[in-house]
C-alpha cells in the first residue's frame, strides 16, 4: 500500500507522521525547499481556546480536541508551546453581550475553564490594557506556538520512521485508472500511489480538480503583521470582540519574546495565493487595531512587517472528507483559522474516520516505531555551566554565529545535518538571522558553514526558494 501526502504544512506533515506508526509506503511531497513554508510560516501562532467556532461545524468538532493535544504533542516534538490564555476585550454594552453569546458557544464546544472577567479583574492582570475596558472573555487554554517548528519536528519524526520527504517538487497532475488514484506527477518525478491525500492548502482546490474529484473553491485572505522587538505590552493573547466574521488585529505575546500585532484581512481574487505584499494602508490598519487594545503600543522597536496568506471557502468551514469520484482520494482542505489548533485532530480524524473507517484500509500498526524527536539543543537555554559540558564535547558549541540570539556554530551543523540547505531553513530550525539585525552580521556566515558541511558552493546556496541565491555566480573572463 502506497499513500501521498501533498503539501508539508503542519496539516501535512502531522498526517505523515501519523501514517509513518503504520505498516504503509508514505511519500510527503512539498513543492517548497522546505516544510512549514506556506500558509503554516506566516500566521498569529495562536492555540484557540475552541469559543470562536459554531457549534456543529467541522471547526468547531476538531478544535478543541486539538487544542488539547498539544499538551502531548509537544512532549512528543519537543516544540517551543505555552499555555499563556487570552482575553477577549469588550469596551461597550454591545460587546459585553457578545462576551456573553461566546462564553455559550464555548460551553457547547467544550472548551474548560472560561471566565467573564469584569474591568477590574482585566487591568490587574493586563496593567497596560485600555482603560476603557469593560470586560474580557478569559479563556486560560489557549496557548502560543511555533507553528512552523511543530512542522518541521513532524517532518523529522516521519522520516526517522522511514517516510521519503520530496521537497522542491511541484504537482502537475494526479492520474486516475478505473476511478481509483494511481498516480501522483510533479515536474520532476512521478510516485505510485493507492491513495492521496491533499493537504496542500492554497492549492488543494487546484490538486482536486487535477484528479478529478469534488473540491470546494479557495482564496487568499491576506493578512499584514507587525512584529516588535519587545514584549513589554502583554503576556497574555488579546483579541477584540470579533465582528463581521473576522477575530479583528490581535496583540500577541510570541515564544521569542517579542510582540505581533495583526492582522487585517484583505479577501484577493483566487489568482493571487502567491501575493504577500504588505501594504502601507493594511500595515497603518494594523497599527490602529493595536492601539485600540494597548493604547501605549509604540512602533519605535519594530523587527519587521510580513503577510501570511490563509485559504478561505464559501462555505467558512474545514472541507476533510474523502472522494466519492475518485476511491483513494482524501481532501483536507479549506484549512483556515483555526487550523493551526485543530491540526492534530485533523490528522487523527484522516487517519482514523476517512482511511481505517470509510476507506476500510484496516492499517496495521508498526512492529516498531518511534513517535518523539528532540529539537536541536539551545544554547541560549542553558546555564553556563551546561554550555560549558556541552562545548567540552564540541567545541562549535563554543563559537557564537548568530550573536543577535546567541546561536552557535555547533546548531547550524546540526541543522544541516538534518536537512536544512537554505538560509530560511536554517533560519526556522535554530533561530539565527531572526534577531534585531536581521541577518546582516551573521548571514554570510551561515552560507559559509552550509557549504562547507554539505558541500554545495556557496554561489548555489539560496535564501529559500529556487533563484533567491545569495551569492553572485562565479563569471569566466
């Protein structure tokens, strides 16, 4: 039995690596050169509570389990995850009876340890708050992660496990015989398969129509993000009270001790899922929607601004059901917020309802198996003397590269190791280049030590994508 995953989000990559505990020959194909890199490296990095989503949907049915099992999940990847909690800020009567109607959505999805905190109760636990707060929705649950890590732990667990991870292959088309997947062709290879499974975010619509199957159509929402250099406002995730479908520009404390803001929400047309332009209207719409929550919120220490692109449906529900034009193949699609919570539970739900249940494939489980990788060791984490042991067993341990974020020497050979050939890659497994310099000191040291240890020129190494070379090519007088 042959399965592919395409697309290497953190959907992707976590049904990989569920599949990998299983006697099965699982391809996961990733048209970038690396996983993590779409719809799952430009987001609010944000575990819901599980409040915001209409009871009886799809979303709202998978995301407080998956909100749950992050608690485990990271214990099994070894990725940066807190439970931080988050407060929805009401600053009117209207508001406060939306706070109301939320607290009853949450008690019919599950979600535990909600609180209607009144203004006092909010400005001793968030002082910098606007003091014209009346109320919040305190749901202690929600939590802050790196979603791209999360990717990138799955993806090394599902290869440990004996997966092929096929990365910079683009899918051109997926062949049918007899109504049943046969086939999936990208513009380099072609890969056998008994079933497909698309998870390729943006594109799934794309994939679906390719093999002939039912699809839902799919846009770009954009959204413009601030990120600061400090983390002085917040440590606890804010929202407004939501209106007109959207959950409005968050204040967000991240796990690098920095603070993003954002985003708006721009709907572009179905031919744009490649536009992450930011904007100077969308990045001031940005900056107001903070304000209105921190009103002491300052751009003086800004790191950078980004966009993120995330699919929307007509429907403003996950589509995951399997085909029935095409036997063997799976859609998960239209995974839109909160999809980053519910991910795990989505790949729970594909592995157990849609292929054991529906498809009968009566998987079996692995002899052996292993369902845990640890990250690469952090030396900023460490005290002195535990730097000190670890430099005694390699001395690159001892030479900082990266002096923004104190990442040695001894981390990027690491990262290389375990398969990080671009900038960005390395960039997304250690932390290095993400600091207040952006790069600048550290960049062409990094290309230096990724020619080195995997013997590329350093004139063919890239930032990330094919052509993104950071390095002028070499020219004959």
């Amino acid at each position: 039995m042959k399965a592919v995953v395409i697309g290497g989000g953190i959907v992707g990559t976590l049904i990989a690596r569920l599949l990998s505990f299983y006697e099965i020959d699982v391809t996961l194909i990733e048209k970038e050169n690396d996983v993590g890199w779409g719809v799952t490296k430009a987001n609010s990095g944000i575990i819901h509570a599980g409040y915001d989503d209409e009871p009886g949907t799809v979303r709202a049915s998978l995301v407080v389990p998956g909100n749950e099992m992050y608690t485990q999940l990271q214990k099994d990847l070894d990725f940066p995850f807190m439970r931080v909690g988050s407060h929805v800020l009401a600053f009117s009567d209207k508001e406060v009876e939306t706070l109301k109607e939320l607290y009853k959505r949450g008690e019919k999805n599950g979600v535990k340890g909600m609180r209607i905190l009144d203004r006092e109760e909010v400005l001793s636990m968030i002082p910098k708050v606007n003091p014209q707060v009346k109320a919040s929705l305190y749901a202690p649950s929600a939590g802050i992660v790196v979603p791209w890590r999360v990717a990138l732990s799955a993806s090394d667990n599902f290869v440990k496990n004996g997966g092929k991870l096929v990365l910079g292959e683009r899918v051109v088309d997926v062949e049918v015989e007899k109504g049943r997947v046969r086939k999936v062709i990208t513009d380099k290879n072609e890969y056998e398969a008994d079933v497909v499974i698309n998870s390729a975010g943006l594109f799934a619509d794309e994939i679906a129509k390719m093999a002939g199957a039912e699809s839902v159509p799919i846009h770009p929402r954009k959204g413009e993000y601030i990120l600061l250099d400090t983390q002085e406002y917040t440590n606890y995730v804010l929202f407004p009270t939501p209106s007109h479908g959207s959950k409005g520009m968050l204040v967000v404390p991240t796990l690098s001790e920095n603070t993003l803001i954002g985003p708006n929400a721009v709907d572009l047309p179905p031919d744009k899922k490649d536009d992450v332009s930011t904007t100077d209207s969308g990045l001031r719409e940005v900056y107001e929607g903070a304000k209105r929550l921190i009103p002491s919120i300052k751009l003086n220490k800004v790191l950078r601004t980004f966009a993120g692109l995330r699919p929307e449906s007509p429907q403003r529900d996950f589509f995951i059901k399997e085909s029935e034009k095409v036997w063997g193949f799976v859609n998960v699609a239209a995974i839109r917020s909160p999809g980053l919570t519910a991910a795990p539970a989505i790949a729970e739900y594909v592995l157990e309802e849609l292929l054991q249940q529906k498809l009968k494939l009566n998987l079996q489980k692995k002899k052996e198996y292993v369902k845990s990788v640890r990250s690469i060791q952090k030396v900023s984490r460490l005290s002195i003397e535990e730097w000190a042991d670890l430099v005694r067993k390699d001395e690159k341990y001892g030479n900082i590269i990266c002096v923004c974020n104190r990442v040695t020497e001894g981390e990027i050979v690491e990262a290389v190791r375990r398969g990080a050939i671009t900038l960005d890659s390395v960039k997304f497994r250690t932390g290095a280049m993400c600091g207040p310099c952006q790069a600048a000191r550290c960049a062409m040291k990094i290309a230096k030590i990724i020619s080195r240890e995997a013997g590329i020129p350093i004139e063919e190494i890239l930032l990330n994508a094919d052509g993104s070379n950071i390095a002028l090519r070499k020219v004959r007088p």
